[in-house]
C-alpha cells in the first residue's frame, strides 16, 4: 500500500533572515506604529501612521501591536529583576549625588473602578543655583520605573532601574518622598543609607489644618499664620515649630486637627531639616516625581473617556517608562527579540501539534461504517408513460427519409 505524505507548514528562512515581526508591517512599520500609540491615543495613533507611511492599520491593531510589545518587555525586566535577585551582579557606575522619589497615582479601569500605579523617579542633582533671590537644586537625566501592584512586589521589582542607574555606588543618594510608610520600606530596601528628606510641600499638609482650627479655613489670618510657620520651618528648621503646636495641643487636647497633625511631624522630625539639607545641596521637595506621574501616567492612561483593562495598565507603563526616560533606541531591540521569540515558539508548538494529530491518524486510522444504500422505488407504470410521452414530443423524430410521419390522412398524396 502506497502511504501518499501531505506537505506541513514549515518555516520560511527569510523571516529569520529579515527579522520579520507577526503581522503585515515590516519591523519599522511595527516599531513606528508602537512608539506613536505610546505617545498618543490609539485612534489618533493610526491617523498620524498613515498620514505618515501611507500604510492603513486599524485601531485595533495598534492596540494588540502596542500592548503586545509593553507586555513583552514587564516579561523581560521581571525575569532581569529576578537575576539580580538571583547572582548579585555588580550594579552600573554611580554619580556624585543621586535624587530618589517615589509615589503613586490613579488610573481609571473599566467599569468604573480605579487602581494605584506607583512609579519611582531617579535623577541626578546639581549644583544649586540662584532663582528669584532664591536658592534652588535641579535634577537631570530623570528616569522612570511604573507598575500597578503592590508595594511589596514594586519595591522588589524596581531594582533593575536601581541597579541600571547605580544607586548602590553612588556617593550620595538623597530620598525626598513624603511620609507614606511603603516609601520608608521602600528607602529602606534599596538604600537605607540615603539621606531621608520629607517633601516640603508634604509638611505644609500637616500644618495648614492647623492654621484652619485656629483662624478659620481661608481666613486671612489663618493665611498669614501658615505662611510664617512655613517659613520659619524651611529656614529654621522644625524644633521652634513643633514647640508651638505642642503648646496649642495643650490648649485644645481633644482636637484631632492639631493632636494628628503634630504626631505625624514628630515622628519625621530629622526628616524636616530643611536648612541642613538646603546647605548640602539637597532638593526639599519630590517635584521630579508628581512632575513624573503627570508625564509617565496621566498624560497617556489618564485622558479624556479612557478606561483600561486591568492586565494591560503594566504593558502602557513599561513602554512609557522607556519613552519618557528616552531610552527607546536602547530598549527598543529588546522587544523586538522577545517578541520574535515568542512567535518562534508558537509556530514550533503549532507545527509539533500537527504532526502528533498526523501520526495519530496514520497509526490509528479512523474505521468508516459501512451503509448500504436504500433502493430507489421504481413504478414501471410511471416509466413506460414518460417513455412514450418523450416518444411523441421528440421532435428529431418528425421526418424519416424526408417523409412525415405525422402526416395527416387527409393530405394530398405528390
């Protein structure tokens, strides 16, 4: 018995050669459609791809290709965070000071719900200069880490922006965060030899309630009280300050205004000397990072009608991450990697399902029943009568040797 063998899908070696990504789009048509929809909404995205490629794509796709591509690269950082976890590398080259700052930020979800994405800001500060008769400290070179979970599972997975901007070996590293207890766990994790620095702006939070019990809530009195207190903590520091409202707690030891307030900047005392750290070149305040919520997240997940499906927020945050910390070019070769590596995989898996389904069948092939046909009634009568009807009406019957054979009996006879 002769065994005929059907030709299988196999893979065509010029894709690996051109490092062909799925889809229709060559690899900068792919990377350009991503990049847009990362910077823009999808819709908006689409229009500018083809106003400037002159290739229509649709809406959707520039979803899947861009959700696609951030969710290849979380796969990439947590496995590399978890090898750093793992071996310890050496951490990158560090500067002469470093700036730390973390907090977090909403994203709205489908139906209606809402999530915290926090995000960590890294950059390296300068030397003072002088503004408006004011001293002021800047930083550069920021860079980004984002993701929407747990702070546990966000302090752990940051070290690979910590480890890639050498915090470790960095002379200096000042942490300005506000008082949130995940950003001391935080701060405690990666650098707990940081200089800690309680946001400025934080501070004056905890003092302006104060100011409202005792003069009225935008009174001007209360106005003026709170700017002179703040005053005199930025350049005097905290200890004249936290005498006075002790002494106001006296006064009124049932109000939770001024007995909350006052625990919450007792207990970060050392973190709110503002003049020490003025003197050190330090920044008082986490600018870097409400300034990177505002680019990273809400300037592409928090627009006008936008909800976001849970699993697709960290995929947005990576792609932002590497945008905004102008890092494309760098990571961007990455993805392309691990997407062509999950399209190999997928084609191998395909390709190793269709030849167990083909040797299944040529060992065990299927047994057809074999049916036999019902017989097809036949009425004689019926067969004779349709027999002699097509008889008469056959006209090619008409003429035998050019005579009639209907001819009528009355004719004339030639």
């Amino acid at each position: 018995m002769e065994i005929v063998q059907i030709a299988d899908k196999g893979f065509f070696p010029l894709d690996e050669e051109l490092e062909l990504l799925p889809g229709s789009l060559t690899p900068h048509g792919h990377e350009c459609l991503v990049r847009l929809a990362s910077w823009i909404p999808f819709k908006e995205a689409t229009k500018l791809f083809e106003a400037f490629m002159s290739i229509p794509v649709s809406k959707s796709l520039s979803r899947r290709y861009t959700e696609e591509a951030g969710a290849a690269y979380v796969e990439l950082q947590t496995e590399e965070a978890e090898r750093i976890e793992r071996e310890l590398p050496e951490a990158a080259a560090g500067v002469d000071k470093l700036q730390i700052s973390a907090d977090g930020a909403m994203v709205p979800l489908l139906h209606g719900q809402w999530c915290e994405v926090r995000t960590v800001v890294i950059g390296e500060v300068q030397p003072k200069v002088e503004e408006r008769g004011e001293w002021l400290v800047h930083t550069r070179k920021q860079s980004y880490f984002s993701r929407k979970m747990r702070a546990e599972e966000f302090t752990r997975l940051a070290i690979v922006e910590i480890q890639r901007r050498g915090v470790e070996n960095s002379k200096k590293v000042g942490a300005v965060m506000d008082g949130a207890e995940w950003l001391q766990g935080f701060t405690d994790y990666h650098c707990p030899e940081a200089v800690r620095i309680l946001d400025f702006p934080h501070a004056a939070e905890h003092i302006s309630p104060i100011g409202a019990f005792l003069y009225g809530d935008g009174a001007p009195a209360m106005t003026q009280w709170v700017g002179e207190r703040l005053h005199q903590l930025k350049h005097e520091g905290p200890t004249e300050l936290l005498a006075e409202l002790r002494n106001i707690q006296k006064e009124h030891p049932d109000e939770k205004a001024v007995s909350g307030n006052l625990a919450y900047l007792e207990k970060r005392e050392k973190q709110m000397q503002y003049p020490d750290f003025q003197a050190q070149g330090w920044p008082i305040g986490s600018g870097i990072v409400e300034s990177g919520n505002k680019l990273v997240v809400e300037a592409r997940l928090k627009g006008s009608g936008m909800h976001w499906a849970d699993f697709n927020v960290n995929s947005m945050l990576a792609l932002r991450n590497i945008l905004c910390s102008d890092r494309w070019n760098e990571e961007w070769p990455k993805v392309v990697a691990r997407l062509r590596h999950h399209n190999t995989q997928k084609r191998i898996e395909q390709h190793r399902h269709r030849v167990e389904v083909k040797a299944a069948l040529i060992s065990n092939p299927p047994s057809l029943p074999m049916v036999d046909a019902p017989p097809i009634p036949v009425s004689t009568h019926s067969q004779q009568s349709v027999f002699s009807e097509k008889k008469r009406d056959n006209p090619w019957k008409k003429f035998k040797y050019g005579k009639s054979l209907y001819q009528p009996k009355n004719s004339p006879k030639n």
